[in-house]
C-alpha cells in the first residue's frame, strides 16, 4: 500500500513530463541534431553530417554580428527602459487617489494585446504617409515635412524599442506593485521619525525591500525580450538594411528560408547566450546551491 502511495504522484506528473518532453526537450534536441547538418529544404538530396560548418560560417557572417549586437541594445534599451518607467508607474499606482482601480486596469492593456496587433498599431502611427506621429509632428512645426520613420536606418530600429519598451511597462508595474504593497508601512513611519527625506526612504527601504522582485522580473524579461520576434518582425521585419535586426529575429528569417541547419545553429547560440541569464534566475526560483 505504502509503494503504491509512492508512485501515484510520479503517475499523475507522467502527462505533464510527456507533454514537455514532446513539445520542449524533442525539437530542443533536434535543433541541436539539425544544426550539425546541412538541413536546407531546398536541397534535401544535400542533408546530411557537416560538423561544425554551420557554426564557423556563422562565426564569419558580418550578419550574424550584426545581429548579436542589436540584440544586446534590444536588451539594454528596452529592458532598461521597460523598468524605469514601469517603476515609475508602480509608485504612482501604489498611491491613493480617485479612479485608482480603473487606471490599474487599463494600465494593463499593452501587456495583455498580442505582440502582432502592437506592432501593427505601431506600424500604423509610424507611418510616413498618414501615421499619427507625422501628423502630430508637423502640427507642432517640429518637421517641416513627412519622415518616413520605420524606413530610415536612423530611425527605425529606436522605433521598435519605443514599440517593446511601452509593451512591457505594465509587466514590471505589475510586479513591483505587488513588492510595494507587501512593505510594511511601520518601515516608512520608522523612517519619518528618524527624519529620512523621500529619496532616503527610495533608497534605503524600497529599493533593497524590492531587491529580489527586481532581480526576478529583470532576468525573466531580459530572456523573453531577447527571444521577441513579433513586434520587429510585423513592424520593420529587420530592415531598413537589416538595421533593426535582432538575432532571433535573423533566425526565424533564415528558417523561414528553408536554411534549418544554419539557422539552428545561431538559435542554439542565442540559448547558450540567454543561459547566463537563466542560470541565475533558476538559481532564484529554486534555491539551488
């Protein structure tokens, strides 16, 4: 009866281990295959063993540079700017006042539209033509004519951050809104006694009382930044001269080209890259030692 009790749990985690182990660890473990091979559907005569080709003509690809590059920017402009300022919200929304609730709610609607619809949007109010932006720009006689914003290299890349940046804003106000509201306020009343000015109070109670929600939610965003593909793909897709480029973005390009083998290989460079950032956050999760 007693090791019957022991394996039910494992029995009732068997679907859930199948499920990941087929859509996860399965293509997980065929990338890495493919990315040895010559894998291009065009030439499926020409599959097979290549080694190491496919990484060392990616090591030689002024594109792939590039690409790594811009993702490295991505991360830094848009995470940077995503928690700024979704900091920035969370103070304001942990305040009190009128219509508080509803402006919570709304708050959350860029986190909560799909990526492809805030790119089309975005799309839409860049545009050269009759995009908001220009409309507005010139309204104010801040350009004397139309800027073709998402098709200039100049422009077009700072766009996109612009586009993630008021995407992921409700994430981190979310998150360190919940920190907030889990400080004790006997902190702030002990920090009025002794005099403490409010960026006293920001630095040496809020700040190190957020300091594993921060830790946590930067990490988790870093990783699902630098793996976004929608909003770049459906608002500049790369270009102009594959100037907003990041290099999950060139992998799915070079996928959809039928190029598995060599795209592959950069995903599971961009992997590699991302586990140092994974590593620390699993460490987080689960205490691991």
């Amino acid at each position: 009866m007693e090791k019957t009790k022991s394996i039910w749990p494992y029995l009732l985690l068997l679907p859930a281990l199948l499920i990941v182990l087929a859509v996860v660890f399965i293509p997980v473990l065929n990338a890495i295959l493919m990315s040895f091979q010559s894998y291009d559907l065009r030439r499926p005569n020409e599959i097979g063993f290549i080694g190491l080709k496919n990484y060392i003509n990616m090591v030689q690809d002024a594109l792939f540079w590039q690409a790594l590059l811009r993702t490295f920017e991505w991360i830094i402009f848009g995470v940077g700017f995503q928690f700024i300022l979704g900091f920035s919200l969370a103070l304001l929304l942990n305040k009190s006042f009128r219509g508080r609730g509803i402006f919570r709610s709304v708050s959350l609607i860029p986190w909560v539209t799909p990526g492809v619809l805030i790119a089309l949007m975005w799309r839409w109010i860049y545009d050269g033509n009759y995009g908001v932006l220009n409309d507005i720009m010139l309204r104010l006689h801040l350009v004397s004519d139309k800027v073709p914003i998402l098709a200039q290299t100049s422009t077009a890349f700072p766009s996109a951050v612009v586009t993630i940046v008021w995407q992921g804003i409700p994430f981190f106000a979310l998150m360190l809104l919940a920190g907030l509201q889990g400080i004790p306020s006997e902190l702030y009343e002990a920090g009025d006694i002794d005099g403490a000015n409010a960026w006293q109070k920001m630095f040496k109670i809020t700040i190190p009382s957020l300091k594993n929600t921060i830790f946590i939610t930067t990490l988790l965003r870093i990783i699902w930044v630098a793996n976004s593909v929608d909003v770049i793909a459906n608002l500049t897709e790369g270009g102009p001269a594959y100037s907003s480029q990041t290099l999950s973005v060139y992998v799915f390009y070079k996928g959809n080209s039928m190029n598995l083998g060599y795209s592959s290989a950069m995903a599971i460079t961009l992997a590699l890259l991302l586990s140092l950032v994974s590593v620390p956050y699993l460490k987080s999760m689960f205490k691991v030692d």
